[in-house]
C-alpha cells in the first residue's frame, strides 16, 4: 500500500489504517452518508483497497478469455428488431444522469471494437441501470428488461460475486455508494504508469468479471431479481440524482494530455489530416442532401406566403443551404449571415441590411431605431423584397435574448424571407411564444451527416492549438500602414519581449527604458512623439500598457511568443 | 459575418413568381397557375372569415372598454371643480383587460382594440410593450414619440410645419406632454368651428389620452411605479387614462405593484373571451361547414387541436396550421383544382386532362368505387374520360350534400351528447367531429354508451333537444331534411299529449299520497313494496316508449349521414389527411432529430454496415456518432485522454484488427484529427463544453445516455 503513497501526486490522499471493526461500520453505514464521507474526508480502508487491487489484477487474466468469449458470440448474435428513429419516446431523450465508472467509457470503446460490424447487446452489469433510467416509457422498459433477461439466460452467467456485501449493496441500491467508492479507486489510481495506459481500455471494470467467472453456482429466480432491482431503482432515482449533483468533486482519471506526448495540432495541419481522411458515406450523405435539395421550391413557396423556414439536424447544413442560395436566390436580393462567426452581432446584420440593400448613410442611435427605420422602409416600398439567410441562427453571439428579439422583428416583416439553421441541442429555448409567433416558422428536418467543417473552425476547442493566424495577418495589416519609424518602434518591442519571453514574471517594458532604446536607435527624438506612436499602436490593440506596483507604466504586446516570433521573422523577410 | 448579394440591375427586373414554386415538381405539374389561384382565393376567404369572427367575439369587450373610457374621464370634461371631484381625480382611470395566456393572438386584439377608440374615443393611443421601455425614460420617449405623431396624423392637412418639429429635440418629461396636450386641445378648439366635421364630431374636446400597456407582466416595476406616480401628479391637467394587459391574472397588478402606488389607480376589470371559446366558434365557422370546400381529416386536425390546447392556446398558431394544411393539399394534391365551389368544379371536371383523369382513377377510394360497379361500367369508368367525368360530377355532388347533411346530423347529434352525464362522446363538437371522422362511430363503445345515457333522459329535456334539433334541421336551406323535421315534430307532439294524460294521473297520485298520510310506517312499506313490485312488473310506459323511438330515430339518422368522410368516394380531394407533415413543420422535436442520428445512424444513412439493433451502434458509424455513444458513459467531467484512446480503440479495430501494438503506443495523427473533429462537432451541439476544473477535461451538458 505504499505505493499510492509513493506517488503521492493525488492532492489530499491519505492513507490510513483502519481496524476491521471501523470497516465494518464504515460498510454498512447508510450508503447516502456514506458518500458524503467518501468526499469530505479521502479516506479508504486499506482492505477494500487491497480487495480491489485484487480484482483489477484478476480482471487481467479473465480478460483474454473474455474476449474469446465474445469472439464466439457474435455468430448467434441476433439483429432482427430494428429500432424506430422517429418515434424516440422524450423519456429516452432527456433520461436521469446516473453516476458512472470512470473506466465505463474504455469498456464500450473495446466492446465496439471487438465486435466488428456487429452490435452489441449492452452488457448486463449496465442493464439494471438502464431499466430505471427509462422509467417513463413502459415499452422500453419492457425491451429492456428482455434483454436483460434473456442476456442473463442466454449467457448462462449469474449474478454473483467473490465479494458478497458488495452485490447485495448492488443489488439493493445500485448504487452512488458504490460507484463512488470504485470511481474513487480510479481516480486514485496514480500508480497506473504510462506504460499502463493501454490497459485501461482493455480490462474491464472490476466488478463484471468475478460475476462472470462464477459461472456455475446457484442460479437465483432472475427475473423477479430483476424486477426488485427495477422497483428499489424507481423509488431511488430521485435520491439517486441529487447525491450524483451534490458533490463538488467529480472523479476521472488524471491524464492529461501532455502526458501522451501529443502535440496539439492547429487549424491548418488539423485540416490538412483531415483531407487525408476520406468522408465516411459519401454516396448516401449525397443521397440525402438530393432528398433535402427537392424541397427548395417548396421552400421558396412557403417563404412567400409568409412563413419562415427553420433547419434542424446533425449535419452540417451550410452547403445546404449555399445550395439553396446559388440554384434558387441569383436573380434576387439577399443578405448572407454567418452566425458562427465569432464577431458577428445584430448590429451588423442590420448595417448591411441599411447600408448595403436601402443604400441609406447614416448612423443610428440604438440598434432599435435601425430596426425601426428598416421595418418602415419595407413597408413603404412593397416591391423591395429581402432574402435572408442565417447560418446558425443559435451561435454564440446571436443566441441572446435581445438578438433574437430584433431578428423575430425582422422576419416577420412579409418582405423580408428567412431561412435559418440551427444546431444546438437547446436552440429551441431561445424562442417564448412572443417571438415564435414573430418567426412564424416551419420546421424542416434536414439531417445531412456532413462534417461542420467552417462552424467549428472559429470555435476555441480545446484539442486545437490556436494558431493566431488571425493574430499575425492582422499584426502585419496594421504594421504596414504605419512609418518605418513606427515599426521600428514596434519591432523594439517585440524583440525584448522575446528575449524575456522566458521570465514568467516580465512585467513589460518599462516607458523610461524604452525611450532610452528608442533614441539610441534614432527612432524618435521626444518622448511626445514616442508617446503619439503609442497612442497608435494601443488603438489598434496592438500594445497594452499597465502600471506597475512603482507606478511606473510598462508596455506589452498582448500576442503570444510563437506569433510574435513569426512575426519578426516576416518583417526580417520583407525588409 | 454578413454578406449582401445584389443580383444586376437588369436581371432584377425580372420578377420572381410565386406561382413559379408551386409545383416545380416533374411528375405532376398539372394545372400549378390554377390550383395556386384556388388556394390563394381559398386562404383568403378563410382570412377574411377569421377576421371577422375576431372582431364579433370583440364587440362586446371594446363595446365595454369604450362605455368605461367615455365615463373615466367626464369630470375633466365638465371642468368640475369640486372638492371631491378633484381628490377622485388624483386616481388615474385603469382598465385592466385579462387576457389570457395566448399571448400570440393579444397583439391583434390591441390592433382592433386601438382603431375601434381611435373611431369613437380619442386620437391620442399610445401602445407601448415592454420590451422598448427598459427604464422610465425610454418609456417616455416612446410615449411622446407615439401621441406626437397621432397628432400628426390626425392634423397633418391642417399644419405642415408642425411636422417638422422632430421629437428628439423635446425633453421628454411630463410637463412638456402637458404643454404638448394643452397646445393640441386649444387648437382644435379654436379650430373646432371650421374642422367640426372631421375631428369633433367623433371626439370631444379634450378626449382622454390612452395609454396601453401590451404586456404588464413583463415590465419592470420599477419603470410602471415611476410612470403611475409621475402621471397622478399630473393627472387634473392631462386626462390620461391606462389600459393594461394581463395574461396571468388582475392580482398581478397588486403583486408588481405596492399598495402605495396601486392606490393612485382606479381600477375597473375587463375579461377577455377565453381563447378555448375563439377556438370552438372558428372550428364551427370553418370546418363545420359546408361554405368552404377544404376540409381536414380526423388526424390533422386532431394534431392541431393539440397542439393549441397542450402547447399554446393561440387561436392564431391554428389558423396558421391551417394555412399550412391549405398549402399542402394544395401543393401536394394535383387534383385539387377540384377543391372548390361545387359549381366552379362541375366545370373544371369537364377540362380535366388525360393526365388528370388517370390521376383520378389512382385514387384508392376510386378504385373501392369501381370495384363495387358492374362491369361493363367498369370498363368504362377506366377507358372512358368523358365518361368518368360524368361521373366524378356526380360524385362531387354527392360529396357536397354528404357534407351538408353531415353537419346537421352532426350539430344535431351534438345537442344529444353534449347533455349526457360525463360527456362519453366529448363535451365540445370538436370532439365529436373528430370521432365522427376517425370510424364509423355507431360502432364505437362510447356511442353505445350515450345511446343508453340518452335512453334515461327525462322528458322535459328530451322536449327542449328535440325542439333544437327542429331548428337546427328548419334552419338548413336544403330539402333533404323536410322529413326529418316532419318526423320530429311528430315526436313533439305526441309528447304534448303524453303530458296531457300525465296531468291527469297526476291527480290520482296525489290523491293516493293523501291516503297514505293516514297510515302507519308499517303500511307505508307495504304499499311501497306493493308499488314497486307492480313497477317492475308493469310494461313500458307510454313515455319510456316514446323516449325509445326518439332515440333510435336519432341512431338511425347517425348511421345514414355520419358516415367516415374516408368512405366517400373522392374524398382525397377535399380532405387533407397527412398528419405526420404538419407534425413535422409545426411541432418539431429537434432533440430526437439528433438523439435518432447520434444513435442509430442507419435511419438515415441506408449502409447496411451501420445496421444494428436495439440499443447499441455499429463501430462503422461516423466518427461523431462514436464519440457520442463513448462519451455518454461517462459522468460529468470527460478525460479527453481517455476518450481519444477509447475512440482509437474503435477506430483501429475497424481499420484492419492487425494494428499492431507499436503503431498504438502513438494514437495515428489521421484519427487524432477525426478525433477533434468529432469533439469539437460535439461542443457545436451543445453536449458538451470545456472546463477549468481539471487540465485536459470537458464538461458534459445533458444528462444520462445509453
């Protein structure tokens, strides 16, 4: 057990001994108290500890013979029951969260592979749990309990355990208690080396094995075991749901990425490797965009006679959609919104819509008053007639309340024709009945699998490293409408941020400092002039300056190194 | 982010045609100018209708709303300047008009709403909603800005230059509303001698101001305070006078308000009719009727109904659903140049193309026709077009009186149902069009059901049914139905006979009633017991005997006229019965959209490597579907790492099960790629987003999976 301790990379983990008797009590304590201990005080008795290390390391050697198992069951593997798509109950949908084992996401990952072009049935230890996720829906409740039932059969497996409080518990009350106690082994498990990684997603849970492995014992009334489990869910779910909430802490392994010697990849190799990968079901992606590109006549139709057009469905909807525009809108007016982009806002819908299509100059004091003036417009003059489309109607910046107020107004204007898509799981919340009413809108589902490919590209993803091209050209664009001596000054700045780029505490440079440089490089002769230059550069966002504790004002450039490195690199390139 | 695309100017001339989107479809684009004209005229019929139910279900209220207006302000008027009068006068006069929830249908309630006072109170409305007043001063500006322009546009033939004096340039506050209102009065005062006519003869002097406020729920209360408490200061100078708008209920004014400021209002309340009696007068004025020639299935619009009564309550949203079934009939239907007035369609029957014709002969109830014909007329029938439109004329005549007598019965059968203990056939004739529609609902056990109810009537409400049923019958134009009423009064009148018998044992029994005050308890069971047994023994009274005909008459009268509009022949024509395609545009469930891609993609991508049963998916899905199923088994906080190398796992498994375990140590850049792809598409969703909580860890969004 000192192993764990060794590591010691766990934050609060302690261990500690604790006599048997504690033990006992600690195990039978009322299981919702007993998480609450579990997260307040990291404590773990050391022998369910060494009791599940146990079982990990059995889990190996039961592994191939799963697998071999699994191998064998394929053939009889039945596929008859299709499921209905549409007729999805919500009780599916919008189930309960139930607390989950950190490795429940490797166990499916290596059941999927192992099991090429086939399907699974789900593995029965997560059977109980999914009959009383679903307990509004009796139909489904019953196909699950069918599986469940004929699994059990079929596999000739029953449900018992090497260790026994720990099925009864499961059994009983399955279970925050004990997922929290072998997430917690997870999470805890800093003694997984990097060389065990590879394991983690082949070794199934600890709990499945030693249930399979006792494969010839009393055979218990199964169903009726199964319909108690399906009751003490039900009257549990409510419990259930709060103790997975109430905790502050959540429990998953502590990988991280770096630790994979992963370089994170940028926008452009990111798009380059995924050129390489060809469009998984090209033919039958473009099968149903010619299902959807049958319906823009209808659409046009519909448009005219007052209605607006929303589109919803996986898929990326914006080559739809440019469909639509090129074959459809050529010989008419018609404003082009990019909602993902990340600076889009309504304002500068509404600009284009006064300043480009009513070609009037001008400014105006609210967006509300543009509004107004456009909504007057479109009345007076009938022959006007606007086409508008929205990509994602839901980003970021259009999805507030405010936005979504004016673009309402605007589209229920009878000459002014909106066709929107949307993406996000709670679009549709945006909308009271005040503004659906607005929208007037027909829905049209069109799913087309095709990958999100511009949407996501401004999206600050974690995975992707950002690149700060945008940062770069914009730097160059600015720079270069500047004096020589401007960007000398700039360039000062930039190389002594570099060769401090190391320093984590760099304050900046200091005015005073910078002045000194800036005359010995005979860029300026005052520090009014040089103070001109900064003025410049901070309206461009190029230099922010701050005070020091001193009061002594430093400069920065708010780029990051590699940026800035590029850029000197290119200024060298050029002059 | 904004693109504006102008086509050339010449190009732009030329004009986009509606008409040109109605049947771009190849197959069937028979006839597309003429069935776009029939729905267009049709639509606008039905607009027209609808308004003008509107405005009769509005009478009363705005009659009420203009009577309480005339009255709140007649002190100011007569320049009263008692005591009293002038501590009432600190109250400003408010209406409170309940509305109701369907908030949809309230902004065409105030549009009629202001031109009605706009007609016979006063010039001076302002309607003001609450999401253009955020605080008291935008508040005000708007106020201005609308009494402002009103005068304009009352006067504007008067005076030109008052136009020019734009309303961003007056300080908004209240005196200079007054000095604006005082200014306004004195003018038409001076200029009532020459104008009278115009302005005077529709509005007094000084008409009050109005002010409405469209959603009161929604307005700050610290915006609404502060307007009330600076207009009653005001109020002896300047008539104003407060209309609010309430969804929820009038004890919303004393919630948002405090007992201090709601004292300065006189409150009088006005209720709205309820959306639910808008509802049934339009299904009655519309659907139950056979002025249109449109008509829904069973199906539709049971969808519509539900939709307003579980989702909205707006009278507006149904109509809109209704347009779109025109729509679509119309769209979809390439027969349904037919759908009009019997006499327009008698004629378009005689142009049919050849095409048409065979359109005709495919339609399924067609076919039930001819099959039940003789043969040689069936030959003829699917040879012969001149024929076959003899035909078809005659079936749509048929189809016409079907639908005539169908809403007799219908309305009749209705006054029977409507009246029964719990309602076993519905309560509204909503219901029982519905069920009328569904089957033949003499089959029905709910039928049976309020057939024996209706065996249990008493005589004076059967009379009072019967003698509606005699209305509604006299009140049909046609002759169909002159036996019916002749049999019916029949009925009524051997009633009134049996009456006259019944009073006359009447005083028997009472005289037996007299014989039995004498007796003991003891005796009184004993001729009880005596009289019951001789009940039970006894036939049928006269009555039960009468009540029993009545009853099968009106079952016989059911089964004749309230047959299933789908066992008609034609009937595609008029009826429009896709519900799945109003489901879908109206009430759409985007979440399963996504939930049935992301689960089992084979729904919609037709690969039969991505077959798969029941709960889980093949590992061939698209990337996306994979890291959603691997990610739904995890708790709140995903390890990205974890989830690359399970979603690897997947991958490489499918690729070639010889990936061997040097090229696994390092996760392939390709899937790496695909990996954040799938992720990132995720995040776009909305299932997840990134956390700060651990390094290298998302957050899930929803709930559960599996």
């Amino acid at each position: 057990m000192s192993q764990p301790e060794g590591k010691g990379g766990g934050g609060g983990l302690r261990v500690k001994f604790v006599p048997d008797e504690e033990v006992l009590k600690h195990i039978a304590d009322d299981p919702g108290i007993k998480v609450r201990k579990d997260k307040t005080q990291p404590t773990v008795s050391v022998k369910t500890f060494v009791k599940k290390l146990e079982n990990i390391s059995d889990d190996e050697a039961q592994e191939i013979l799963e697998e071999n198992k699994y191998v064998a069951a394929l053939g009889i593997c039945a596929q008859d029951s299709m499921g209905n798509g549409s007729s999805v109950s919500g009780g599916e949908v919008y189930s309960f969260q139930t607390p989950k084992r950190s490795s429940k996401m490797a166990e499916l990952a290596s059941e999927l592979a192992q099991t090429p072009g086939q399907s699974v049935a789900p593995d029965h230890s997560e059977c109980p749990e999914k009959t009383a996720k679903t307990p509004q829906s009796s139909s489904n409740y019953m196909f699950l309990m069918h599986v469940f039932s004929s699994l059990l059969q079929s596999k000739k497996k029953e449900f018992v355990s090497t260790t026994p409080y720990r099925l009864r518990k499961r059994l009983a009350a399955p279970d925050p208690y004990l997922e929290s106690e072998s997430e917690y082994s997870a999470s805890c498990s800093e003694e997984e080396d990097e060389e065990d990684q590879k394991e983690v997603s082949t070794v199934l849970s600890g709990r499945k094995t030693p249930a399979k492995t006792m494969t010839a014992s009393t055979p218990p009334p199964r169903n009726t075991l199964a319909k108690k489990n399906k009751e003490n869910k039900m009257s549990n779910l409510v419990e259930e749901y709060f103790e997975a909430h109430s905790s502050s802490k959540v429990l998953t392994s502590d990988r991280t990425l770096q630790k994979l010697r992963k370089r994170r990849l940028d926008q452009q190799t990111l798009h380059d490797l995924l050129k390489k990968a060809p469009l998984a079901y090209a033919a039958e992606i473009k099968e149903l965009n010619q299902q959807h590109e049958s319906l823009f006549s209808k659409w046009m139709l519909q448009l005219h006679l007052g209605f607006n057009i929303v589109l919803y469905g996986l898929g990326s909807k914006r080559d739809l959609l440019e469909k639509f525009r090129t074959s459809v809108l050529q010989d008419s007016v018609h404003l082009v919104v990019n909602g993902y982009f990340p600076s889009i806002t309504v304002r500068s819908i509404l600009n284009s819509i006064t300043e480009e299509v009513l070609d009037h100059i001008g400014t105006f004091r609210s967006p509300l008053d543009q509004l107004e003036f456009i909504i007057k417009r479109f009345k007076e003059d009938s022959s006007l007639e606007l086409y508008v489309l929205i990509h994602n109607l839901d980003s970021q910046m259009l999805r507030g309340e405010r936005s979504q107020q004016i673009l309402a107004q605007l589209s229920s204007l009878p000459s002014i024709y909106l066709i929107a898509s949307i993406d996000h799981i709670n679009a549709p919340l945006m909308w009271d009945q005040a503004k659906l009413s607005l929208y007037n809108w027909l829905w049209y589902e069109t799913t087309t699998f095709s990958p999100y490919v511009e949407e996501t590209s401004y999206e600050n993803s974690l995975l992707v490293q950002q690149s700060g091209s945008l940062a770069l050209s914009s730097l160059t664009h600015v720079l270069r409408s500047l004096t020589l001596n401007a960007r000398g000054i700039f360039r000062l700045l930039a190389q002594y941020q570099l060769e401090n780029k190391d320093n984590t505490s760099y304050p900046g440079l200091s005015f005073q400092d910078f002045y000194q440089q800036c005359r010995e490089a005979f860029l300026v002769n005052s520090d009014l002039t040089l103070r001109a230059q900064l003025t410049e550069f901070r309206d461009h966002k190029l230099i922010r300056t701050k005070r020091g504790a001193d009061g002594v004002e430093y400069l920065l450039i708010p780029v990051d190194d590699s940026t800035l490195t590029d850029f000197l690199e290119k200024e060298d390139e050029d002059v | 982010g904004c693109f504006v695309f102008k086509p050339s100017p010449k190009k732009r001339r030329v004009s986009q045609k509606t008409v040109n989107h109605f049947g771009e479809r190849k197959d069937d684009s028979e006839d597309t100018e003429l069935r776009y004209v029939t729905c267009q005229s049709l639509w606008n019929e039905v607009k027209l209708e609808t308004e003008q139910i509107q405005e009769d279900l509005n009478k009363q209220l705005f009659d009420n709303l203009v009577s309480f207006l005339r009255r709140s302000h007649s002190e100011f008027q007569e320049k009263t300047t008692e005591w009293t009068c002038q501590m009432k006068s600190r109250e400003i006069p408010t209406a409170a008009l309940v509305l109701g929830v369907n908030v949809t249908d309230h902004d065409l309630t105030f549009r009629s709403l202001s031109e009605v006072l706009q007609n016979n109170i006063t010039p001076y409305i302002a309607l003001l909603e609450a999401k253009d007043c955020p605080g008291i001063k935008n508040l005000m500006q708007k106020l201005m800005g609308q009494l402002m322009n009103c005068y304009i546009d009352v006067d504007s033939l008067e005076d030109e230059d008052y136009v020019q004096v734009s309303q961003n340039r007056i300080r908004c506050s209240m005196s200079s509303l007054i000095n604006w209102y005082e200014s306004v009065t004195k003018k038409t005062d001076c200029e009532t001698p020459r104008k009278k006519r115009t302005t005077s003869s529709r509005h007094w002097q000084s008409p009050p101001v109005v002010v409405i406020f469209k959603d009161m729920e929604s307005f700050t209360t610290k915006v609404l305070q502060d307007f009330i408490v600076i207009s009653s200061q005001h109020i002896r100078e300047f008539p104003l006078v407060l209309i609010f708008g309430i969804a929820t209920s009038p004890m919303i004014i004393h919630s948002l308000l405090p007992h201090s400021v709601s004292s300065l209002l006189c409150i009088e309340l006005f209720q709205s009719l309820s959306s639910k009696e808008h509802l049934s007068t339009i299904i009655d004025k519309l659907l139950l009727t056979a002025r249109f020639p449109f008509k829904l299935g069973e199906k539709v619009l049971q969808v519509l109904i539900n939709i307003f009564l579980y989702h909205d309550f707006s009278v507006q949203n149904f109509i809109k659903g209704f347009q779109l079934c025109i729509v679509e009939h119309f769209y979809s239907q390439p027969l349904s140049i037919l759908c009009c007035q019997l006499v327009d369609a008698k004629k378009r029957v005689n142009s049919l193309s050849h095409n048409q014709c065979e359109n005709i002969r495919r339609l399924p109830s067609f076919r039930r026709y001819v099959e039940s014909q003789a043969s040689d007329k069936q030959i003829a029938l699917l040879t012969a077009d001149s024929y076959l439109k003899e035909i078809i004329q005659k079936l749509l005549e048929d189809l016409h009186v079907y639908h005539e007598n169908y809403v007799l019965v219908l309305r009749c059968l209705h006054v029977f149902t409507s009246s029964l203990p719990k309602y076993p056939l519905g309560k509204q004739i909503r219901e029982l069009h519905c069920a009328c529609l569904e089957n033949q609902v003499w089959e029905t056990e709910e039928y049976e059901s309020s057939l024996q109810l209706a065996r249990m009537l008493n005589k004076p409400d059967l009379v009072t049914m019967l003698q509606q049923c005699v209305e509604i019958f006299v009140s049909s134009s046609g002759k169909e139905f002159d036996m019916t009423v002749e049999k019916l009064k029949e009925f009524l009148t051997q009633f009134q006979k049996l009456e006259d018998a019944f009073q006359e044992r009447d005083v028997s029994v009472s005289s037996q009633k007299e014989l039995q005050k004498k007796t003991d308890l003891y005796h009184l069971q004993k001729t009880l017991l005596e009289l019951k047994e001789s009940r039970r023994s006894k036939k049928l009274t006269k009555f039960e005997m009468l009540r029993f005909e009545v009853v099968d008459y009106i079952d016989s009268l059911v089964r004749n006229y309230l047959v299933p509009a789908d066992h008609k022949t034609l009937h595609e024509i008029v009826y429009f019965n896709t519900a799945s395609v109003l489901r879908e545009h109206l009430n759409a469930a985007p979440r399963i959209a996504l939930h049935t891609a992301l689960n089992n993609p084979y729904w919609y991508l037709k690969n039969q490597a991505l077959k798969s049963d029941g709960g889980s998916i093949s590992n061939k899905a698209p990337d996306i579907c994979i890291v959603y199923k691997l990610h739904l088994e995890c708790g709140r906080l995903i390890n990205l790492v974890d989830w690359l190398e399970a979603f690897s796992t997947v991958v490489m498994a499918v690729e070639g099960p010889n990936a061997d375990a040097a090229s696994s140590d390092q996760v392939d850049d390709v899937i790496h790629a695909r990996f954040i792809r799938a992720v990132s598409e995720l995040e776009l969703l909305g299932f997840i987003k990134p956390s700060k909580q651990k390094t290298d860890h998302v957050a899930r969004l929803t709930w559960g999976g599996c």
